[in-house]
C-alpha cells in the first residue's frame, strides 16, 4: 500500500512516545527506580505506582477539557508540539537521577512526562481522520502500532548494547545505562514528531481559541456520547480494560526483576523480545482489521491478553503457570519459568497491539469530524479516568503484602470485564470499518 506524505508522518507519530513507554514506564528506569533509587524507602514499588497514578488522575480531569478548548481554535498541531516539548524536557532530566537524589523530582519528572507522551497521543489520534485517505483509518492505525514497537525495539536495543559494550568511561558514571533512558526517549520525541509537526496536514484555522467556548462544547460532547449506546459501551469498555493494560504494563517488567533478580541487560532483552511480538501484532492487526473487522479485532486482542497476564500472575522463581519446574534460578533467561514468563509476555505484546490499535480504529469511526479532539479527549479521559485506580490499588497491596503479584492478577478482572462489554457492540460502523480498510 503506498502512503502520501501526510500519511506517512502520522504513522511516525506514535513511535515518538514508545521509546517512554518501553524505557521508563516498563524495561529500564521503572526497576531502577523501585530497585536502586527507592531502595532505602522500602516502597519502590508502591512509590513507582503512587507517581503514575497521580499522572493517570491529572490526564483524566485535564485530556477532554483541553481537546474541547483545541477544538475552538480548529488547528490541533500546535497543541501536539506543545505537548512533545514538555515531554521532551521532562524525560531528558531523568539523566539528573543518580542514587542519593531526593526522590520527589524525579517522581514530579515521571508524572510530567507521563502527562505530555498521553496528551501527544490525543493530538495526534485527533489527527488520524485528517492524515488518512478514505477507509484507511485502520490499516495507518496498525501501521502506526507496528513502527511504534519498532522504535521500542530499537532504543531497548541500543540499551542492550551500551550496557554489554563495557565502556571504561561509561562505567565510570554512576548507573548510566539506566539513567540514560530518560535522554534517550527525549531524543525519540524530537525524531518522530518532527516530521509530522513539519510535513504533515492540519485541520483549517477556523474561530479564535475560546476557552468558554471548548468547555460549552465538552458538555455537548459528553451529552452526545451519552445518549448513544454504542458510544457509552464502548467507551465503559475503553475504560475498564485500560485499568487492566496500565497495571500489566507499568508493573511487568518490574515484577520481572523483583522475582527473577534480572538486571537492565536482561531486562532489556525481555523488553526487546516483547516488542518484537508487538511489532508483528501491529502488522497482523492492520491485515485481521480489513478480514475480521475492528469489534473482534479488539475482543481477540483483549482476551489474549488476560491470558498472558493470568500466566505473569501463576509464574514465579519456582513455578511456571502455577506449576513447580523442580529448576532453580541461575543464569538469566535459563530457566523453563523465567521462558514462559517470556511467552506470557509475547502473547500480552501481541494482544496490546491488536486492542489498541483497534480501540483507537473504532473510536475514529465513531467520532463526528468537528470534534475529534474533543472526542479523542474523551476517549483519553475515560482511558484514564479510572486507570488511577490500578497502580494505586497496585502499591496498597503491595505495601500490605510485600508483592506486586496480587495487584497484576486484579488485571486479568479487568481485561475480561472490557471483553464482554465488547462482545456486546454491535454497530455497522464496525462492519463498515473492517471491509472498506480492505477496499
């Protein structure tokens, strides 16, 4: 399928925030934040869980309210930069935590940079409809998907290599490896967001920027969304499974390191191969959405991922799927639990990319023209509204209990919940969807 320009600089939009995601949020700075950093607070994890709900909270009340204000003023990209500079900013100080720091920058870094890669994707989810050429939503969406997780791949790999590299004036800097992950994504967003920001379309400049005006109209918005079944299932849907993936997402690879002792090499090797499976999801998404269309595109994805995590909860030093392997730990990556927990997580990375490339697909389809931002920050807010309440609930339990693996099996609820209310959709928007994608 060839691509115009605009379309291919959307597709890039999306890899400007993995490398936050696969580098902070789960692979490299989250374990060495809980395991390094906060060692001595005894509540690295609960501490980790507590920043990114507080993130997850503040994008909630703050997501459709500044989509409603941007979509006064018509024009979404300088709203994407703006957000891609704070992001920036906020991940390349991330190198300034080195052991010993006080604790409380680094955290109000995270949640800043947390808040702006959430409201890059708004502004650029916004922008879809307006890159994309008729009936290609999805297909630019799986794409999109696909080259994110390459990116993903490519910084945790480039990780992976500073870190086995040896290098004397490297080692010399105190956790550099791990602390280099913030620069890093900072880098990634400045990359991949350029040539959109530079190359690719906007929505025409209509009225001023009225901020009564964009509040006037989020109330319309919520009104109408309301009002329409399809519209309020699926968003419920978007909400309770989102809780579900913030939880397996932010806590996986921290559970990992917790349970198995796996340092940033090793670490950066699991991130690596579960992106590889993202990246071949978002591929084998864009070809399922034309064949099966987007509703069971999303169920698929849902509930391969409540399997992956159910089998990331019953795996541990010694047990794989709840099973004991009669295998102690050793060397990295040897044993047949610390495998299968990789399997788990290949099949959660496949399903991710299905669910989430096809959210972002029917909410495309469902959202009328002069208000996607708006819409898009309502698919955000209900994204995030409650997803809060999963890292919290995450850090009370393991505070109570000493462990993060009670708080990721509550994930596995939440995937299934999402699922059925899936199930339930019924639109010929959906239908429509699959089959012109295909066209």
């Amino acid at each position: 399928m060839r691509l115009t320009r605009g379309e291919a600089a959307w597709t890039l939009t999306e890899a400007a925030n993995e490398p936050f995601f696969n580098l902070i949020q789960r692979y490299v700075f989250a374990p060495y934040f809980a395991g390094t950093l906060a060692a001595g607070s005894g509540h690295g994890a609960a501490l980790w869980g507590y920043a990114l709900g507080a993130a997850g909270f503040l994008i909630a009340v703050l997501g459709p309210v500044v989509g409603a204000i941007a979509d006064s003023g018509s024009r979404l990209k300088p709203w994407l930069a703006a957000a891609g500079l704070l992001a920036l900013v906020a991940t390349a100080s991330l190198w300034l935590a080195v052991p010993g720091v006080h604790l409380l920058p680094i955290l109000l870094a995270v949640l800043l940079a947390a808040v702006a890669v959430e409201f890059m994707n708004q502004f650029s989810n916004a922008l879809l409809p307006v890159a994309a050429g008729p009936g290609r939503a999805g297909v630019l969406s799986g794409l999109a998907f696909a080259i994110a997780q390459g990116a993903g791949l490519l910084v945790l790999l480039l990780v992976l290599a500073v870190a086995r590299a040896d290098l004397p004036f490297w080692a010399g800097i105190p956790h550099a490896t791990d602390r280099a992950s913030g620069p890093i994504a900072a880098a990634a967003v400045l990359l991949f967001l350029t040539p959109f920001l530079l190359l690719g379309p906007d929505r025409p400049a209509g009225r001023p920027l009225s901020v009564a005006r964009g509040l006037a109209d989020l109330r319309a918005t919520l009104a109408e969304a309301w009002a329409s079944t399809t519209l309020r299932r699926f968003l419920l849907a978007r909400m309770i499974s989102a809780d579900g993936m913030t939880v397996v997402f932010a806590f996986g690879a921290v559970l990992a390191a917790e349970t198995f002792g796996w340092k940033a090499g090793t670490l950066a090797i699991f991130g690596g191969i579960i992106t590889v499976f993202g990246v071949l999801g978002g591929l084998l998404g864009a070809w399922l959405d034309s064949r099966i269309g987007v509703r069971r595109l999303v169920l698929l994805g849902l509930l391969l991922l409540a399997l992956g995590t159910a089998s990331v909860a019953l795996t541990d030093s010694t047990r794989l799927f709840g099973l004991p392997t009669g295998r102690p730990l050793g060397t990295p990556l040897a044993t047949p639990q610390e495998r299968g927990f990789l399997g788990a997580g290949a099949l959660i990375a496949t399903g991710a990319a299905f669910a989430v490339a096809g959210q972002r697909t029917m909410m495309a389809h469902l959202a009328p023209p002069p208000r996607l931002a708006a819409y898009f920050g309502l698919y955000a807010f209900v994204g995030k509204a409650t997803a809060f309440v999963g890292p919290l609930l995450v850090g009370l339990l393991a505070s109570a209990t000493g462990s993060l693996r009670p708080g990721i099996a509550v994930a596995v609820a939440f995937l299934l919940a999402g699922s059925a209310l899936i199930a339930s959709l019924r639109s010929e928007k959906f239908q429509l969807a699959g089959r012109s994608a295909g066209a």
